[in-house]
C-alpha cells in the first residue's frame, strides 16, 4: 500500500481546494474513459508528481487525526486521532449538469466503532450543492442550497462491500457540486468503484 504524500493529509476545511486546480474542472458534459461516468479520476490513481488528481483530503480542524492511502484502486481512510472527521471530495462545476437528476455512488466497506462518542456526520459517501439564492448580492459567496447523505447508513460495526447510493437534482441556479467520502467512526474506511451518472429510475 503506498501512503498518500504529506502534502495531501491536509488538515484544516481550507485544505478541501483542488490538490491539482487543472484536473478539479473539467467540462462535466463529459464521461470519465474508465466508468467514473462524470466523476474525475475514479481510480484515485497518482500523477507524475505523486499527488492523487482531482481529489482533496482534509478533516474537520486541528491535529492531523486521519490517514489518507491508496490500495490497489481502492481509497483508505483511517481514523488516527480526535477530530471529528475526515474525507476525500471532489468539486465539480455545475455547467451542464444543471436541471440535470444524478445518481452518485460507490462500494463501501470497513470496520467502525463509536467509542469516541456519536458522529457528527455521517459515515460515508456525500454530496453538497452550491449555489447563488435569488435576491442575494453578488459580492457573496455561494450558499449551501442543499445536502445528501448516502444510503444504506453505515453505523458501527463490521460492513462487507456495499453499494451506498444518493440521487439529487441539480437546481438551475447551482454553481458546483462537491462529492465526499467521510469518516465519523472510529476505524477504517475503504472506497472502490465510485460513480457519477444520469439516474435512470
């Protein structure tokens, strides 16, 4: 298993910015070659400088509480401190997939326990909607307009591969979508095979 580089154990919310600013856009009418359908590198595979293209790793604050590696196409999570959480995400723009009813999904699987109290989030893969609300001044920033978790829940205990799913609508006034895989457990979190496509009931 080769560790991720020490740049990428980011560990604070500012450190969720691109790892590689070239390779977090892209025009996202477009389908990754390899099955990640909209989804930028799904492999999780390195570039020539070492870093994991098209994702960011960071916690919640403070000191570095996760470890981030990469096993043969599967992502690792490991919870090695107290912070709360820590996750992987990837921001897309919102520039062709607006109006648009998307499926993200992805294989799941690990050991947990909550003996460092109740999660504050879920455990899991995720996806925040940003986006400027009508009547609000442009010099703001954009607003969260919504959030998802993924399902089945993961809760403590020991969780074979399983598909967790979440299907969401990308309003209109959407700006970017940002996709995560967290960990609020105590305990390891592996991911494989992640997707984004068109939902198809």
């Amino acid at each position: 298993m080769k560790h991720a580089q020490p740049a990428v154990l980011a560990i604070s919310l500012a450190a969720t910015a691109c790892l590689l600013s070239a390779g977090c856009r892209s025009d996202s009418d477009g389908a990754d070659s390899r099955d990640g359908g909209l989804l930028l590198n799904p492999a999780f595979e390195r570039g020539a400088d070492g870093f994991v293209a098209s994702w960011a790793f960071g916690q919640h604050a403070g000191e570095r509480s996760y470890s981030f590696d990469i096993d043969a196409d599967t992502l690792v999570i490991e919870r090695v401190g107290p912070e709360p959480w820590g996750q992987a995400m990837q921001t897309l723009p919102a520039t062709g997939i607006a109006g648009r009813t998307l499926e993200f999904s992805a294989e799941i699987s690990g050991v947990f326990s909550d003996q460092s109290g109740a999660p504050l989030s879920p455990t899991g893969l995720g996806v925040r909607i940003n986006g400027r609300r009508p009547g609000l001044p442009a010099a703001l920033d954009d607003a969260i307009l919504s959030t998802r978790h993924g399902a089945p829940a993961i809760g403590a205990g020991d969780h074979g591969w399983t598909i967790q799913r979440v299907v969401f609508e990308v309003p209109e006034i959407a700006t970017e979508i940002q996709l995560s895989f967290r960990l609020a457990l105590d305990g390891t979190l592996r991911v494989r095979n992640p997707r984004l496509v068109d939902f198809t009931p």
